[in-house]
C-alpha cells in the first residue's frame, strides 16, 4: 500500500519531533525559574487545548477528509516552535504550549481516520494500527535521546528551531504526496426507499482506557525528568524515554498479536503497564531501566488493541468522530496526570502510585469482551452530511 508507506513516513517524522521535546521542555521550564506545579499546568494546559481541536477534527474529517488537517498540524506545530525558540518567560511558554496544543489535535484522529479507511479487512486494519504504532515507537526510541543531546551540543534555542523547521518541512512535503483514499459509492437503484445507516454507540466506559492510559503516561512525563536529576539530567531522561520505546518496539514488532481479541490484548495491557508503576513506586530492588523496559512493552501491547478495539466497536463508520472522541478521552487524561503528580511530588508523595490505582480501578470496569449498547437512532445521510 503505497499511502500506507507515506503515512507512515510522514508519522515517523512528526512523532520524531514530537518526542525529541519530551525530556526538554521540563529542564527548559526549570531553567526559566518555573516551579514544579507551575510545569505540571504547562504540561496539563497542553492537553486541555487538545479538547476543542478534538471537537472540530471528528467533524471535519469525516466530511473533508484527514489531508488538510493533517498538514495545517504539521506547519502549524512547527511555526509555535519556531516562536518557542525565542521564550525567555514560564508564562510564554504556557501561552505557546496551549497553542500548540490546539493544532496538534488535529494531527491524530486525521492519521488514525485515513489509515483505518485504506482497508476494510479487520485483520489488515489491525495491522495498520501496529504499522502506525511502530512507527510512532521507532521514532520514540531515538528522539528523547537526540533531543537531549541537541540541547547538550547547542542549547535550548537552536534544537527548537531544528525542530521547528522538520515539521514545516514535512507539512509541506505531504501537500504533494497524500491523497484521500476513494470512497466507495454504492449503486442504488432508482425508486429504492432510503435506508438509513445505523451508527453504533460506544459505551462510555471504554473511554475510561485511553484516559487511564494518558493520565499515567502525563503522570511518568512530568515524573521521568525530575527523576533523573531535571536540568542537569537532561541525557539520563532522553535514555529512559527511549527504554521505554525499546520496550514497546519489542512487542509492536509481534504483528501476530493482531489476530487476538483487541479487547483482551488491551486490558492485559493495561494491567502490565500497572504493575510497571507499582514497580516504579514501591519496588526499588528492581532496577529503573527494568522497570521502564516493562512499561514500554506493556503500551506496545495497549495502544493497538485500543484503536482496533474502537473500529471493532465503532463497525467501521465515521472513524474520525470515534477516533476524535478517543483523542478527547487522552487529552484529559494528559490534563489531568502532570497537574496531579505535581501537587503530589510537592507534598513528597510518589505520583507513580496513583498512575497504578487508577488503571487497576479502570480495569474493574472495563469488560472483556465486545458488549455493544443499542446503535443510535437512524442518522439520514443527506444534504447536512450527518
């Protein structure tokens, strides 16, 4: 599948980028004179901005399509970074992070929306969210580390303008190279009646997954760097990071897993990368890269399983609403996680604890296997494009 390999091309780079920044932006807060509970909001706020674009991406590309959104994120994200460089305030750096969180909610539920359309083969299509997912896992490994050693060899500036420019550069790149997968039209004939499409509601406890899942990983973002010694610590943290991404390589690369229950395969995973930060919290006999590497295999398993999970759920239609609604679900969960462990890390609590009460509370509810709620009301296709 040729777009298949340009979409994949085009998320190596964005998640490269995007990943670089990871065990930076915390050092960069500090050495601004930001507080630890003032980069827990930088870093929660990120998310929160995250909701409108959700919002409007569920919408737009089920009618428009995921090409334009995609690059507006791209350029988007790359032109805040190059204003980024430039920052000599906390507060400006809170104002550019809101921005860029704004803009960057497009990006996800566009790739998720057009990879998903390219088959109609569940098998197939679980292996294109594994593909997506070893894409982003293989950018991951490397980035913490070569974001941290950019800033090591020219400082905080010029590694936000190197940065900057590869997402304005790969936006405009795939103005030329994507293309909208051909829709399917089916022949009616005339004087058939209208049928109209049914379209499944997913309980909103599946929802509870992908916000677990983002609450603890904002809690190991905002946790990871402080951990490893903050400014002076910037290459231990890009290490750690790109521990975890080994980890989640290794399992992302079992392409089998895809023939299992997406809804098995998720709480399983879940429930690893659980134990992880219980290890993490109360196990200190066991060495921190160990511990890492487990919770990097843990999300290779989880992240799939849930975007095959809400296809399986969603039976194929309007994908960009659902994957719209997952990214809501994340960004509150990555609101919600650095705002809490900085209040904790202040009052020399261990933020990784809670990560692992509320993902064993969330697997009480999850079930295991496909329960679907009563499909919505017939929505007519017409002229509003509903």
């Amino acid at each position: 599948m040729k777009m298949a390999f340009w979409l994949y091309f085009f998320m190596f780079l964005a998640f490269f980028d995007l990943h670089a920044q990871y065990p930076i932006l915390t050092p960069f807060a500090l050495s601004l004179g930001a507080a630890p509970t003032f980069i827990g909001w930088m870093m929660g706020i990120y998310a929160l901005t995250h909701l409108p674009g959700n919002l409007m991406a569920g919408q737009g590309v089920d009618r428009h399509g995921s090409k334009g959104y995609m690059i507006f994120s791209l350029i988007g994200a790359g032109c805040i970074l190059l204003l980024q460089a430039h920052v000599t305030e906390p507060w400006q750096l809170l104002v550019l992070r809101s921005i860029s969180g704004f803009v960057l909610a497009f990006l996800s539920p566009a790739c998720l929306a057009m990879l998903a359309s390219l088959t109609k083969n569940p098998v197939q299509q679980g292996k294109l969210m594994a593909g997506h997912g070893v894409m982003h896992t293989l950018a991951s490994v490397v980035s913490p580390a070569a974001g941290a050693f950019l800033v090591a060899q020219t400082g905080f500036s010029l590694t936000f303008q190197s940065l900057g420019w590869l997402l304005i550069v790969t936006g405009l790149i795939a103005v030329f190279t994507i293309h909208e997968p051909k829709k399917e039209k089916a022949l009616i004939p005339a004087g058939t009646p209208h049928v109209p499409v049914k379209i499944n509601i997913i309980p909103l406890r599946y929802y509870l997954l992908p916000l677990a899942v983002s609450c603890s990983q904002g809690i190991l973002f905002f946790e990871l760097p402080l951990q490893a010694g903050g400014t002076s610590g910037i290459m231990h943290t890009g290490l750690y990071f790109s521990i975890i991404s080994i980890g989640a390589l290794a399992t992302l690369s079992m392409l089998f897993l895809s023939r299992y229950s997406p809804y098995h395969r998720a709480v399983l995973g879940i429930f690893g990368i659980a134990i992880s930060f219980f290890a993490l919290a109360a196990l200190e006999f066991i060495p921190l890269p160990v511990s890492l590497f487990a919770l990097g295999m843990a999300k290779g398993v989880t992240f799939p399983a849930i975007a095959s999970m809400f296809i399986d759920l969603s039976g194929g239609k309007r994908l960009g609403t659902v994957f719209s609604l997952q990214s809501i679900a994340m960004s509150i969960g990555s609101f919600i996680g650095p705002i809490a462990a900085g209040m904790l890390h202040e009052n020399n609590y261990s933020p990784y604890f809670l990560a692992f009460l509320l993902l064993m509370v969330v697997l009480l509810f999850t079930p295991l296997g496909k329960h679907h709620a009563p499909p919505a009301p017939p929505a007519t296709i017409g002229t509003n494009g509903l």
